[in-house]
C-alpha cells in the first residue's frame, strides 16, 4: 500500500506503507482524479517473504 504526498495540490512522491511481495514486474501506479502516475521500483531477493517487493516509487514525467 502507498500514500501520495501533496503539497500544494501536487503530488510530489510517494509514502510506501507496505512493500508487499511476489511482484513479478514494476506494477504502474495511478492516482485516482489526476494524470499522474508513477512506476514501482521492485527488489528481487532470495527471501520469499521480501522477493518482488517494492523500494521505491518514480513519478513517470
């Protein structure tokens, strides 16, 4: 789960609350009534519980 941080009605980035796992590719992310949107930068690791876990999310400009 992610939160969008606005600032002055903008959307400047992005609080990642919960990284989730199991992603196999960087899901796209949108924010309902705006145009913007933003990819999921994801960690591939040998864990199973943190593997295709988000890290960090990019504003698509």
């Amino acid at each position: 789960m992610i939160e969008a941080i606005v600032e002055n009605g903008v959307v400047t980035g992005f609080n990642i609350i919960d990284t989730g796992s199991g992603y196999t590719s960087s899901p796209t992310i949108t924010v309902a009534g705006s145009d913007v949107s933003a990819t999921a930068v994801l960690s591939f690791t040998q864990d199973f519980e943190t593997n295709g876990s988000i890290t960090e999310i990019v504003i698509n400009k």
